[in-house]
C-alpha cells in the first residue's frame, strides 16, 4: 500500500511539472517576450515547449514524437543562435490580433552585430496566446 501512495503521489508530481511547462502569455506581446526571454538565455528546450506546437491538442502519440525531436530542434536553434554570436537584445513592436491568431513584429540584434526583423504568429490557446 505505501509502494502504490509513492508511486501515486510521483505520477501527480510528474503530472503537475508538466502543466508546468506550459508557458503562453496574457497576450500576444507577453508570450512573444517569454519566448525571446528563453531564447536569450539558451534555454532552447524551454522555448520550444514554450510554441503552439508543442502546446496545441495532439494524440499520446503524437506528443510522444514531438518530445523526441524536441532536443534536435533546441540544438539547431542552439547551433543557428550560436552562429550569430548568441541573441543580444530584442524588441518587440506592432501586436496585431485577428481573433485566435495574432502578430508581433520584432527586432533581434545578435552578439555579431548583425540585426534581423521578424513577424512573429501566434495562436491562442484556451485563454494563452503562444508563439508558433
């Protein structure tokens, strides 16, 4: 009996950190920041679990399969950002939202010096905006 409250109570820990990871924002801007926020760390991983993809509705399967590409995809992002010096700064601009999907624009200056404009989409999720 005190096996299955162990293994009962580690299944709705396990549970609880995954919830966790969920990461949208109030708004298109919020998540949008939090995303950058992540990728200005490094924590590629995070900012990955951090997408509508990663968050949208799946199968067990599916799920299952995005978590096994998910330390490839952090890598290339890594690798990409590493390229360029790492992320410097960013900002972010002009939100725009047309019922469950949004843009915000941003500026990204990289360690290297080099700058790029980009528009970022997001989709709303229940109550969370997240970047796709």
């Amino acid at each position: 009996m005190k096996r299955l409250v162990i293994v009962l109570a580690v299944i709705v820990l396990a549970f609880g950190m995954t919830s966790c990871n969920k990461k949208g924002g109030a708004t298109p801007t919020d998540a949008t920041k939090a995303y950058y926020e992540l990728l200005k760390k490094g924590d590629f991983k995070a900012a990955v679990q951090s997408t509508y993809d990663y968050n949208k509705e799946m199968t067990k399967e599916e799920k299952e399969s995005v978590d096994a590409m998910l330390d490839l995809t952090a890598s290339k992002i890594q690798e990409a950002m590493d390229a360029k010096g790492g992320m410097k700064e960013f900002a972010l601009s002009n939100e725009a939202i047309n019922g469950e999907e949004a843009t915000v624009d941003v500026k990204i200056t990289y360690g290297n010096g080099e700058e790029e404009d980009k528009t970022e989409t997001l989709m709303k999720v229940g109550e969370a905006w997240y970047v796709k």
